[in-house]
C-alpha cells in the first residue's frame, strides 16, 4: 500500500493527483467495512477502525478515489427520493393508525356518555322515589301530562292505554 501525505502529487492514468482535490461537492465518503478495522474500498490509501485510524487524506474526510460522477450524483438522488418516500409511506400509516385509534376511543366515549345519562336518570328516579317526591297517576282524567315534571308512579295498564293514544 502506497502511503501519501497531503502534499503528494502522483501521476495516474496520466493525470497528476493530489489529495488537495478532496472537495466535498466533487468527491463521496471513504468506504469502510462495518465492522473492525479495514482499508477504504477505493483504494486511496486510508484506513479506519474502531480504535485507529489513518492514511495520506483525513481517513473520516472525502475520499479522493471515489468521485462523484453525474450518474452517481443521480443514483444517490434517486435513493434519497426513495427514502423520502419510504419515510412519507410510513409516516401516513402511523397517521391513518392513530386516526383509527382516535375513532374507536370517540366511539367509546359516546357510549360512557349515553350509559352515564342513562344512570343518572335512574339514580333520579331513586332519589324522587327515597323523597317521597313523585305523582302518582290517577288514570281519571285529572293527570296533566304536559304539566308534570320529574318522576311519575304509573300502573302498568294505564301507562299501556297512554303509549296506545300516542302510537295512534
Ligand atoms: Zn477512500
């Protein structure tokens, strides 16, 4: 392996080279293995691991062996768009989940609040019932209906006869 300082000039495929060409917006990252320590797979000298490092450019730098090139610019653009949606399509599905959940959750706060309703009258009934505080229905003509308010103590018969009028 050819080591280099940061001042080298070489000559390759009959071009002058230099490692004062790593710019950013000209040239992509070293490539490492994932794991333990390894040479950059473009062969430009530097090498990294866990613990160490080195090489004739900044080893976490740019890497001057791997130019980008328009075709690669554009395989990365297309990547990035990919992932974009990648993240978008996902980012719609916890959305559509949530709503979902939101749902189900409103739908059940419905049903406590018609079961609430639904006790409280009851408990009213008892508390007018426990107060003495309720009309008895005579069924002789003399109860108002639109008039009264609050509990009403009913037989069944004529409570029979009131839905029969009214189903009329
Ligand atoms: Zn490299």
């Amino acid at each position: 392996m050819v080591f280099r300082t940061k001042t080298d000039r070489w000559i390759e495929n009959g071009k002058e080279q230099t490692c004062d060409l790593v710019d950013p917006d000209k040239f992509g990252e070293h490539d490492y293995d994932e794991e333990g320590t390894s040479d950059c797979k473009h062969f430009c000298g530097c090498w990294a691991g866990p613990a160490r490092s080195g090489g004739p450019v900044n080893p976490f730098g740019r890497c001057p062996k791997n130019p980008i090139t328009p075709e690669k610019r554009m395989v990365e653009l297309h990547k990035d768009a990919r992932d974009l949606n990648d993240r978008l399509e996902k980012d719609f599905k916890t959305i559509n989940n949530l709503e979902n959940k939101v749902k189900v959750l409103l739908g059940k706060v419905e049903l406590h609040g018609k079961e609430c309703r639904r006790l409280r009258k009851v408990l009213s009934l008892h508390e007018s019932k426990a107060a003495g505080e309720y009309w008895v229905w005579q069924g002789d003509g003399n109860d108002h209906l639109e008039s009264l308010s609050g509990a009403v103590l009913i037989q069944a018969d004529d409570l029979r006869i009131l839905k029969e009028k009214s189903d009329a």
